[in-house]
C-alpha cells in the first residue's frame, strides 16, 4: 500500500516509492553516491543558467540603450532575443524551482521586463497607444513584473531629462505621468516583503525620483512661460517703436 503523505517531500525520482521501500536500509555510499549526483546535476544547471542570465541582461541592456536612441527596428530585435534569451534560461529550470527563484535568474528577468515596458510606453506614445505585456509573456512571476515596471518607471526621467535639454518640455509631460501612474498603483500593492521580494522600498525609491522629475519639469515649465513672456514684450516693444 502506498503512502500518500509522503508524495510531497519526495525527491522526483522517489515518487511512487512504498513505504516499506522508503524505510529500507541502504549502503552509506550508495546513498551519499545518489545525492551526490543530484547536487552535481544542480550545480551543472545552476552553472549553465549564470551563463543564459548573464547573455539576457546583455540582451537587456543592448535594447535598452537603443530606445533611448529612438532606433526601434534596433530595439525589437534586441528585444526578441532578449526574450529568446529568457525562454532559453526559463524553461530547464521547471525542474530546479530554487534556480528559477535564486536571486540571478529573477534579477535577469526583471531586466527583461524593464526593457518591454521601456519599448511599449516610449515606442507606443510616438504612435498613440501604450500596451505592456503580461508577466506570462516574459516569464516572471507577479512580484518580479512590478520590480520591473517600477525601474522602468525610474527610467523615465531619462526621457524627461532628454526631452527637457532639447526644449521639448511639453513633449516630456506625459512620461512624468506614466511615472505617477506606476508609483499610484505599486503603493496599492501591500503585502509583507516576503512575498513581494522588498517591492517596498523600491517604491520608495521610485517615489524620490517621481518627485525630483516632477519639480524639474516644473522648473522647465515655468522657465519656458516666462521666456515666452518675455518674447510677446520683446514683440511688442518693438511694433510700438
């Protein structure tokens, strides 16, 4: 008769396993021998999914720096191997959950998911429209999507700081917006650390620097009214004269 309770806390390759089976005694060697090979097998994992994270912040960090260029036939290939990047590191790791959980596989993918929202929202406000992908599209759970979408929020103030030295203050608005929005919405994700990985206190990290862009811009604003103030006197005086 087989014991069901136990299912659960067996390895893999010891489901299915009688209870008689389970509690027979074994040779020492043959048992540190068996484990031996399991951890090897991990750690040849781990090594291999170091390696696939390491070419997907590449991926990342490529595409990244071709938004910020406006060269978007540049970023959507930089942005499908990314992905192609993130399938290839992701999809071993169903059988090693520790690995797909381990801070260099989530740190990877928070990359990836910062870099498609970069894309949809600095692409998608050149066309009028701004859709992100889902956390299943980009392999990464629910806290890891808001890690990401908060440093891409924090990106933004690039765009503002750029558009701010060309004299596109205006233009610059509705990137400051998208900032505000992301920081209203993550202060509505309460829950304890543990299960959102300190999304806290990158929140409010995110909050510092919605603040700095917002009085920057505003700075920006009213130095640009009152240029445009002094213009219309400037015009004026001179049609009197």
């Amino acid at each position: 008769m087989r014991d069901a309770g136990y299912g659960m806390y067996l390895a893999p390759d010891l489901k299915g396993t009688t209870v008689s089976e389970l509690t027979a005694t074994a040779p020492a060697a043959q048992v540190v021998e068996q484990i031996r090979q399991e951890l090897t097998r991990i750690n040849d994992q781990r090594d291999e999914t170091l390696r696939l994270s390491r070419a997907l912040v590449r991926s990342c960090a490529n595409s990244i720096r071709a938004i910020h260029r406006h060269e978007w036939a540049e970023a959507t290939v930089m942005l499908a191997q990314a992905r192609a990047d993130a399938a290839a590191m992701v999809r071993p790791l169903a059988a090693y959950p520790a690995l797909y959980h381990a801070g260099y596989t989530q740190d990877a993918l928070k990359e990836l998911v910062e870099a498609h929202v970069l894309y949809a929202v600095a692409h998608g406000s050149a066309q009028g429209m701004t859709e992100l992908p889902s956390p299943a599209a980009l392999f990464v759970t629910g806290a890891t999507y808001l890690h990401g979408l908060s440093e891409a929020a924090s990106e933004m103030r690039r765009f503002v700081l750029d558009l701010m030295r060309r004299g596109q203050v205006a233009e610059a608005e509705p990137f400051l917006a998208f900032m505000d929005e992301v920081y209203s919405l993550l202060i509505t994700v309460d829950f304890p650390d543990a299960i959102t990985d300190g999304l806290r206190r990158q929140t409010d990290v995110l909050r510092t620097v919605v603040e700095r862009t917002r009085g920057d811009l505003t700075l920006a604003l009213r130095q640009e009214q009152l240029n445009q103030a002094l213009q219309r006197f400037e015009n004026r005086f001179t049609a009197e004269s």
